[in-house]
C-alpha cells in the first residue's frame, strides 16, 4: 500500500511542478498581470500554505537567508523568462539547467563519472546548444538567458537543500524568508506593475497548489522512492509542461523543440541512471 501511495504522490508532484509553467505562461500571455507581481503572489501564497502545513504538523520554519535568495532567484527568472518564452521550451531549459548544475557541482567536488555518464552530460549540453542556436525558431535569447539562470539558481537551491534536516520546514521557511525580496523587486518594477484578478488567481494557483501542495505530495513520496528513480521521474516535468501548452495555450511543438528535447532528456537519463549503477 505504501508504494502504490508513492506512486499517486509522485505523479502529482510532477503534475504540480509542470503546472507551474502553464500557470505562469498562462497568466502572463492571458492577463495583464506583470512577472515581478505575479512572482511576488505566488512566493506568498505557497508561504501561506506550506506553514499552514507546518502549522499542522507543529512544526517549526526552517531554511536560511542565502537559500532563500536562490528560491527568490529562480522565482523572479521563471516569470521574467515566461513573458517571451513557449511553456515547453522554457520548461526544457529550466530543466537542463538545473540537472547540469547539480552533475557539474557533483564533478567539481571530485565525483567520478564513468565513459556514459559524460556521453549522456555532453548529449543534454548539445541539446540545450541545438535549441538556442540561431534560426527562425530559436527562442528569444533574453528569455533563454533569464530561464537558464533561473535554473541555475534553482539547481543552487536543490544543492543547498540536500543538507537539510527537514525538507519540508526548511522549505517553508525559504519561501517566508523570499517574500520581502519579491516585494523589493515589485517595488523596483512598480511602473510595469499591474495587477489583475484572473493573473493573481493563477499567481496563488502557482504558490498554493503547484509549488506548496506539489512540495508536500514529493516529500510524502521520496522516502519510498530510490535515488534513481527520484530523479529519473522528474524527466516527465517538461514533457508534461509541453503538453499542457499544447492543449491550454495552443502551443505548437517544433522539430528544433523536438530534437533537443530527446537529446537533453535522453542526456541526464543516461547520465542519471548510469550514476545510480556506478
């Protein structure tokens, strides 16, 4: 029974994570919502959830400044490069990002990758070249550029998080601590800000439900889930944002999209599942 409920646990995490995408674009292409407002409602309301959570449990926030600041980085990147950026393709270089990240930490510190392994990074790194390489349909470079940073950042943040005792208070707590660095960059892009009733419904969706209850769903499951397979699994976080933009948004998928996506999944798999048998 407790595998079968990791299993329900794990998909709607990764239903959750790729909702975020669809969320964000849906609100910035669909209302007038500014990115900065919608980062800042989003970073409030999973805040105001993921407490109520610990709330619960009595628990105490946990989490730190400098890991707050990442969260806050990702956050603000994501909404910035959703306002030019296709759900799946930014999906697909959030992703990249954030896997590149946390092998290449793993190289710096001296970890060991065998001849697959370092096929499989160099596969995922040419597929994020193929996608940004100039043509009619590479995406905008500004965009590109904010969503890679994004993932970086959130890759940072993933890093600075295996350290942590309670993940879940931990991520409570960072979420608080973003809050005022979203009302800052509110503040400082004030003259674009504008807020609209449907754009913060999607903002609270994206904080409460895809990010607050998607985290809550993924912590119930990964005790029950081998390191492999947790990361294996998250691979369905663009294919599933691609879809989503496909059906809500009309998102038509292009060969370029295509072919990268089936270079940098196929990449971090083979990298992913290599580590686990080494």
């Amino acid at each position: 029974m407790r595998r079968e409920r990791a299993v329900v646990f794990t998909f709607l995490a990764m239903l959750a994570f790729a909702a975020n995408s669809v969320l964000c674009r849906l609100a910035l292409q669909r209302t007038t919502i500014d990115p900065a407002t919608f980062t800042g409602i989003r970073l409030a309301a999973g805040a105001a959830t993921l407490g109520l959570m610990l709330l619960v449990r009595g628990a105490a926030f946990g989490g730190n400044w400098l890991s707050a600041l990442a969260l806050f980085a990702y956050a603000a990147g994501f909404s910035l490069a959703y306002v030019s950026l296709p759900t799946a393709t930014g999906a697909l270089l959030l992703f990249g990002a954030v896997q590149v990240t946390m092998i290449g930490r793993g190289l710096w510190t001296g970890e060991r990758m065998d001849a697959w392994q370092v096929s499989g990074l160099l596969l995922a790194a040419c597929g994020l070249v193929v996608l940004l390489l100039p043509g009619l349909s590479a995406p905008p470079w500004r965009g590109a550029a904010l969503m890679l940073g994004a993932g970086i950042a959130w890759g940072v943040y993933s890093l600075r998080g295996q350290r942590a005792g309670d993940a879940a208070a931990s991520t409570a707590g960072n979420f608080l601590r973003s809050v005022p660095m979203a009302l800052l960059l509110m503040f400082a892009m004030s003259r674009h800000g504008e807020l609209d009733a449907m754009g913060a419904a999607y903002a609270i969706a994206s904080g409460a439900l895809a990010s607050g209850l998607g985290y809550a769903f993924w912590y119930a499951a990964l005790p029950s889930l081998e390191a492999t397979t947790a990361a294996t699994v998250q691979l369905s976080v663009p294919v599933l944002a691609a879809i989503g933009g496909v059906v809500l948004l009309a998102e038509a998928p292009t060969l370029r999209l295509l072919l990268a996506s089936l270079a940098v999944l196929g990449g971090v798999a083979l990298a992913v599942l290599r580590r686990g048998t080494s």
